[in-house]
C-alpha cells in the first residue's frame, strides 16, 4: 500500500510506466503513524497540528497536501482563535467569516478525491464533531463525516493497524463511532490471527 523509501531519503521517484492503484492509501500508514491529531506537551495548538502535518505531507513530495494542511493553519491563525467558532457566533474579523466555508470545501474536496484519511484528521485537528451529535461546520452533516470514519477505520484495521484504529474511536465525539470500541476486542483478536496467518503463509 504504502510506497517508497523514507530511511534519510525522499520517496522514490514515480516510474512513467507505474500504474498508481488505490491512491487514496498510498502512504496510509505512514500518516496514521506520523500525523499529530491532538495538542501534547510538544505541540500545543491546532495550528500547530497543521503545521506539522504539512511538513510531514511535504516529506512525502505530497504538495497539494501539504499547502491545505498550511491553508488550514493560516486561516486559524487569521482568525485570531485556536479553535472553530460557533456557526451562529458573529464573525470578529474576515479571516473568520470565510473559515467555516473554506473547511468545508477543503473536506468535501478530500473526501471527492477518495482521501478519507485526511478528511477524519482535519475533523479531528478541529474537533469537527461536537458531543451533541452535530457538526461545528454549517452544512456538513454528522452522517457524511460518520462515513468518512467508519471508511477509515476499515482501512487501518484491514492494514493491520489496530491501534490507530483504537485511538480515533475513543477519541472521536460521534457516539456511534466511539460505540466500535465495544465491539474492538474480539474483532482485533480475529484480525491480528488472520494477518499472523497470511504472513506465516507467505513465507
């Protein structure tokens, strides 16, 4: 899934002749692995998250990503906030007046191009969810952001990659996708037998 060789160097390079397949999980692992999606002793705001991340997409010669991950910065910290402002709240200033737009057509652009990964980490940088059971972004319905979770969540669980799994449920607001956690035990007990089985087969 994941390609190239990120040791001290930078991807390698795309053959003319490759055929890229499923490129909305080229590098899927290594953004669950590297991505920050919540502020720590380190990094202490959401612009700072996105600031990361971009220099991260960067690395992986992935510009478009990178610039949106930057876009996203630069209208937080336009706006004077570290956080998205109530969709009934009365814009303080311009940079705020265009930020709940912009975020939304920044997701429904990510989700377009197959890219739910990107989709559930801005939603998460930005707490998109609220504990209510809607969304902080006028317009963006909880079940099409709910999709974008439950997509993501299939595809790190069938790479194997059941912690990260783990982390956006107990993490996520939507009390439907933070329900999963209950059912996670004996499901990634089944998976991790299954991928132990197919690696010992390939062997």
């Amino acid at each position: 899934m994941d390609r190239g060789d990120l040791e001290g160097t930078t991807p390698i390079a795309a053959n003319e002749r490759a055929i890229t397949v499923a490129p909305e999980v080229v590098h899927l692992s290594r953004f669950a692995r590297n991505y920050k999606l919540y502020a720590d002793d380190v990094i202490t705001t959401r612009v700072g998250l996105c600031h990361h991340n971009a220099d991260f997409a960067k690395r992986l010669q992935l510009g478009k990503l990178a610039h949106m991950w930057r876009t996203v910065a630069e209208l937080l910290e336009g706006t004077g906030l570290d956080e998205l402002p109530e969709a009934s709240a009365q814009p303080a200033n311009v940079m705020q007046f265009v930020l709940l737009p912009t975020l939304k057509s920044l997701l429904l652009e990510r989700a377009d191009a197959g890219d739910v990964q990107t989709c559930v980490a801005l939603c998460e940088v930005l707490q998109v969810i609220k504990t209510d059971g809607t969304t902080r972004i006028p317009g963006l319905s909880l079940n099409l952001v709910r999709e974008w979770y439950l997509s993501y969540i299939d595809l790190l669980r069938d790479m194997c990659l059941f912690s990260f799994a783990s982390s956006i449920i107990g993490a996520c607001n939507d009390s439907f996708v933070g329900a999963l956690n209950q059912q996670s035990t004996t499901y990634v007990d089944c998976q991790w037998i299954l991928c132990l089985f197919c690696w010992h087969c390939c062997l």
